[in-house]
C-alpha cells in the first residue's frame, strides 16, 4: 500500500472515532483503525463491536492495500505532522512508514484480515432530517447518562419510535435514569412519509459518537434495518447494533395536568439553582423546594458545611407545596431548553415536575421529587 492523504482531510475522522476506538472490547484490535486504499480512494473504518464506523475520503493511491493502525497514535502523529500532505507507504510484514520528505514516523500495524466485520446493509429504507435537529435531539437525550454498571436495558439505552399525531410524522426519542426522563420529538412536514416501524433502543453510548459526526447544516439519512440503526452523511455512515429489551410505559408520565403551571424566567431559575446546589454533595443532594403564595423558596442543607435560602417572587395562588429534588436534573434541563422562559408544571410533592420551554413544546423533561 502506498497513498498519499491530505491531513485536512482525515484528522477530523481520526478525532471523532477516538471515543469508539478508545472503548474496551474483548478484541485488542478494535483499538485500531483500519485503513484501506483502492482506486476510489481511502476508507477508514473503526469498531466497538456495537458501533460501527466507515468513512470514504479523496486520496492519490499509487499501491492498493490495507493496514490496521493504533488509532491513538495515529491520531497523534496527524494531529501535530507540519505538512498537510502525508505519505502512508507500507513496507514489509505489516510496517508502515508515515511522512514525506522531512518527517519519517516507522509504525508496526496489525493484520487487516483480524478486523471485525462491520455489517454491510445493501438495502434499507432511509429517510432524511437536517442534521442540526438530530444533533439536537441526541445532545438533549443523552444529557441523562446511564449511572456506573447500570445493567437496566431501558436505562442503558434512548427509546426511539416514529409516530403520528394529527397527521403529523414524528421522530420521537425518550430517555431516562429512573429518576427522571425526557422527550424531545421532530415534526416532519404532513406530507413527508417517514418509514413504520416499531420503537428501539439505542445505546446512549453509540448515540454520543453519532452526535460527533453530525454538522450544524446540511441533511443526514437514518434508517433502523434489522437490529440495527444506520445513520448515513454524504460519505461517511455509522451502524449501531440496538439493544434488546422494554422501554417503560411512558405516555401517561408526560401528561401535564391543566391549571398547574408556573412560568419563570430560564436563567434566574438556574443560576438560582447555581448558588442553592453549591453546598450539595454525594450524601446531601437534595434541595427543598417550598411552592407559597407568589414565592417560590429554595433552601439546602448539608450537615458537614452548613446551609442556605433564596427566595424568587412566582405567581402562584394554590395550596402550599413543599418537596425535595435534586438540583442537578433541573440545571442539565435548563442548559438544553433555549426560551427564556420556561413553564414547571407540578400537582403536588408525590407526582413528578414536568418542565418545558414557554414555545418550544418540542423538549419536555420529568423529574421526580425525593424522599424528604
């Protein structure tokens, strides 16, 4: 193999797929990318053994072949080349020599026979969205991780279904920890037919690496083929394997009771939240929220550092509500809510606090009180 790259051309591909390379698998291999060369061209491709990589990108391909290569290393070794043209010429029993004239970098790769298969999807029936709105939907669903070895499937993975409301196609992702769960839904145009299929699951983990591929304009193609996701830009496409299991029953947790809204401003509430979750920790996260006539009082109390209070001026005019949340859940789902105002939607200290933006109703977050 010998050919000839242009560094502007790889070093962004080489830095999105770090996150897939650098996961630990059963394959030592998987921690390197697979470099091939042919007449068209060069592709990369990398793999996870649940995420799967390959991007095609313009190269002067003087021998066809192919070479697998520590992604970290070379990552590092584009990152900082002074050129922007790089020579990879392989050598002999998987040697590789990477550079030009003036910088010689001499890299041992692995046998390209050992990668790991990524699926080959012939046929599958795609449908497009822009771009930004499914970097988006993904940055607003994985915003709740899934905690330490969770071994729940529902928690580990974002419920993903297509739906109609009032003729309206819908792509629809749901996620949560158990402790909270949020929506964020894309309406298509009435007339755009998007594909039927039933609602998957897919890995928060795999979703975050799709996020790193999506650009802020142009349009993406998905497709859920089998048990698999495949999402599809130009010359580059991820395949994800989806998780089996159930998601939760989720549609009557999102209903919002009439007559229970409070507006407030996005930003006062959260910097509010700010000061009021400072003396929070690991064993003291909850926070007090009291619901008074027109004031909303926000105290927290950690025994080993002290305590704190801050009163925001509200319109409420209902029976008193005193309850316990986590401060964490409300800031993460201020940070991706753009209005300026937001609207909170609580019943009473035992059911869950819906937020949502004041106009964008496309984002909707739950939050579950804690046990005072």
């Amino acid at each position: 193999m010998r050919v000839t790259v242009q560094r502007t051309d790889i070093l962004p591909v080489l830095s999105r797929i770090q996150g897939i390379t650098g996961r630990k698998t059963n394959l030592a291999i998987t921690t390197n990318v697979l470099i091939r060369a042919t007449d068209s061209g060069v592709s990369l491709s990398a793999t996870d053994l649940e995420t799967g990589f390959e991007g095609h990108y313009a190269a002067v391909v003087e021998a066809s072949g192919s070479i697998a290569l520590n992604s970290r290393k070379l990552f590092e070794i584009v990152k900082d080349f002074p050129q922007n043209e790089i020579i990879f010429n392989e050598i002999e029993n998987h040697w590789i020599k990477i550079g030009n004239e003036t910088v010689e970098y001499h890299i041992v790769g692995l046998n390209p026979e050992d990668f790991p298969e990524i699926p080959k999807i012939e046929k599958a029936d795609f449908f497009d969205m822009p771009s930004s709105v499914l970097a988006d939907m993904v940055s607003k669903s994985i915003v709740i991780g899934a905690a330490g070895d969770e071994r729940r499937t529902h928690i580990l993975g974002v419920f993903t279904e297509r739906l109609m409301e009032k003729g309206v196609p819908i792509l629809r992702m749901v996620s949560t920890d158990g402790s909270r769960l949020c929506k964020t839904d894309y309406h298509f145009e009435k007339s755009y037919v998007i594909p039927e299929g039933s609602g998957v699951l897919i890995p928060k983990k795999s979703l975050s690496e799709v996020g790193k591929f999506l650009d802020a304009e142009g349009s993406v193609q998905l497709a859920f083929e089998g048990n698999s996701l495949i999402v599809k830009k130009q010359n580059e496409t991820i395949i994800i394997r989806l998780l089996e299991g159930e998601f939760p029953r989720y549609v009557d947790i999102i209903q919002k009771p009439d007559g229970n809204n409070i507006l407030l401003n996005r930003q006062m509430f959260l910097m509010m939240l700010r000061r009021m979750s400072i003396l929070s920790s690991e064993e003291y996260k909850g926070v007090i929220f009291n619901f008074n006539e027109n004031i909303l009082t926000i105290s927290s109390t950690n025994p080993e550092i002290g305590e704190s209070k801050e009163d925001m001026p509200i319109e409420f005019n209902r029976k008193k509500i005193t309850v316990m949340f986590n401060p964490k859940f409300f800031m993460d789902t201020l940070n991706v809510i753009g209005d300026e105002k937001i609207i909170l939607n609580i019943l009473n200290e035992e059911k869950p606090c819906l937020v949502e933006g004041e106009k964008d109703k496309s984002y909707l977050s739950v939050i579950m009180p804690m046990r005072i």
